[in-house]
C-alpha cells in the first residue's frame, strides 16, 4: 500500500469512527440530568431547629411514643448535572404531622398536634451522594398535595429549596401524578408513587434523586 493510500484510508477510518461516534454523544447529552426544580421555601420552616434534629423524625429522643402515621422511608442521591455523586452535601427536610401542622412558633394554628412527631431532621450525604430520611408519609392539607419540603445545600453547588410530592394513599397508580388536580403536577420528577417497604410493618418507601446546579 503506498503512502497516499494508506492515508486517505486512515481518512476514512477517522470519518467512520467520528460518524459511529456522534449518536453516542447525542445520547450521552440526551442522559445528562436536568438540575432538580426549584420551589418555595414556604412560611413554616423551623425559626428554631428542634434540639433532636437527625434522619429519622419517627422518634424524638425522650419520647416514648413514636410519631402518629404511615412510616415512610425516603431515599436517593445527590448529583450534579454530570451525574458525579456529591458527598457531603446538607439535605434538611421539614413537613407536617398527621394533622397538618408544622413545628411551632412556625405554626402555631389551633387544632390538635402530634408533640411525638420531630417535623424536621437532616443528614449529610455519603461518598456516593447517598442520603436516606425515615419520616412519615405526608398528608395533604390546606388545599395543597402531600408533600416534604426540602433543602440543600453544599459549597460547591448552587442552594436548592424544591419539594418531594407524594401521590394520594388510594389513587390508582395508572392515574399517576400528572393526572391529579394540582398546580403541582407541572413538575413530574418532584413525584413519587410510595410503595410497601418490608423494614417495618406498614411501612412505605420512595426513592427521590436530587441534581444540583453549578454555583
């Protein structure tokens, strides 16, 4: 084979290779995840972190009792828009109890209130952008879906305040959530169908995935 041959043939082998190329890149920036939405921060979160603050808001230290509800498992990771894990980040979440009420002096609406339930916790993720809440299924009150709301943030990614919507206990999962009537179903990936968790008896669980921004 000459020289010129065996050139233009690397020509054509560079041409195929980038051709072959292209669609994989298109669905590798097809995959690349959407930063979570963004949503209110409300009026009811804590003036003032309960003193008892960590995952699991079934169980306030001291009590004896454990919170009124449906326990609920929420789980998931945290990436950025690249899809690398970020460790460290600080997930809080707030929500209220069986009764729609937050943590006073937030909320200090009249009506019953469930003392048992802690209505705040937060964790760190871990090396894989793991992070995990044991709480208890949200209810709907005031006209608005069920829902926890959440925050995080982490030094090198933009602060995310977005919110985790529950479907309705007893809404056919065929409806699913876009079918409801709520001003929220505008944001599919904030939805979640809780489904029966074997850790405890009743208990239900949901994987909610957050993507964060770039500061």
């Amino acid at each position: 084979m000459t020289v010129g041959a065996a050139s233009a043939r690397r020509r054509v082998l560079h041409a195929g290779i980038a051709l072959a190329a292209a669609p994989v890149a298109a669905r590798w920036a097809q995959a690349a995840p959407a930063p979570t939405p963004a949503q209110a921060l409300g009026p009811f979160y804590p003036r003032i972190l309960p003193e008892d603050r960590d995952n699991d808001l079934v169980r306030i230290r001291g009590h004896g009792r454990p919170a009124q509800g449906t326990v609920f498992f929420v789980e998931g990771r945290v990436t950025d828009v690249g899809g690398a894990a970020v460790a460290e980040a600080l997930v809080e979440i707030w929500q209220c109890d069986v009764h729609g009420k937050y943590l006073r002096p937030a909320d200090d609406s009249p009506g019953p209130r469930d003392d048992d339930f802690q209505g705040y916790g937060q964790t760190r993720t871990d090396a894989a952008g793991g992070y995990g809440f044991r709480t208890i299924r949200p209810v709907s009150y005031a006209g608005r879906p069920p829902h926890i709301h959440f925050l995080v943030t982490h030094p090198r990614h933009r602060r995310l305040v977005t919110q985790l919507y529950a479907q309705e206990a007893g809404a056919a999962a065929a409806t699913g959530p876009h079918r409801r009537q709520w001003t929220e179903s505008a944001y599919p990936s904030l939805w979640v169908i809780p489904t029966p968790d074997a850790r405890e008896a009743g208990a239900l669980a949901a994987r909610f995935d957050i993507v964060l921004a770039a500061a």
